[in-house]
C-alpha cells in the first residue's frame, strides 16, 4: 500500500494535470450526475480494454478489469454500494481510457497507452477500498455466498 505522501506526489504527474484528465474528470461528473452513458461508456471502455498492451498496466491490469465490473453492475442495478466520489475517479479514469487523443495519443508507437495506465494506477489507488469491497461483493456473488 502506498503512504499518503506517495498517493499526493502521484497526482504531480504531468499526465494528472493535463488537459485530457480534466476534461475526463468534467465529463465523469455529468455521467455520474446525469442520466445515462454509463452503458456506452462500458461497452467502449471493454472494446478497449480488450485491445490494450497488458504488460503497461502491470498490478493494475486486475483493477482496470475490476472498474470496468463494477460500472457494468452498477449500470444494471445490481451494485449500488459506491460513494459517487468513488464512482466519478472510476468513471473519469475510462473516460480518459477511451478518449484516443489524449495527453499521448494512443497510436503513439510504445508509448501510447502509458498515461492511460498511469490515470487507471492513480484512480486504482484513490478507489482501492471500494474495488476490493466490489471484488469481495462478486466473487460471494458467483459462490452464491450470503
């Protein structure tokens, strides 16, 4: 786990300060507020993730697969147990998955896909108690487990 002086000095990352993350930040909040785009912004960010580089996601490779669960489940009503702090960083992080045009385009040859790794560890790390507790909710789900 990460001290807090690691999680603050990780938001200094050029990559947390450009103008795509805001922009991903902005349009999380009128998704979360807002009526709807949660599918469309599941179905996109699945379509995505299933083509990305694995081995530039590193640890959080599970989480990303983890968010991408629990904005499905939460779409479809079936998990509701997510602060809306939480579920916009989650939101806002495939926002700026799927948004091509980031700060490093992604068809930028080795380099494409490493400021949407570095957005998916930041908000891995901001949510990390609300993706274990999700990931705790599934698997008792699947094991039919009260």
């Amino acid at each position: 786990m990460k001290s807090t002086a690691e999680r603050h000095s990780s938001y200094q990352k050029p990559t947390l300060r450009s103008e795509a993350f805001a922009r991903a930040v902005r349009k999380a909040k009128l998704r979360v507020v807002g009526s709807g785009g949660l599918r469309s912004l599941f179905e996109q960010a699945a379509r995505k993730a299933a083509s990305l580089p694995r081995h530039q996601f590193k640890e959080n490779w599970p989480y990303l697969q983890t968010m991408l669960r629990l904005i499905g489940a939460y779409e479809r009503g079936e998990y509701k147990q997510v602060s809306n702090d939480d579920l916009m960083w989650i939101v806002a992080a495939l926002n700026y998955l799927i948004n091509p045009f980031d700060l490093i385009p992604d068809m930028t040859p080795v380099l494409g896909f490493v400021d949407d790794a570095a957005v998916i560890g930041f908000v891995a790390d901001k949510t990390r108690e609300t993706l274990d507790d999700f990931m705790i909710w599934a698997t008792k789900r699947v094991r039919n487990v009260p």
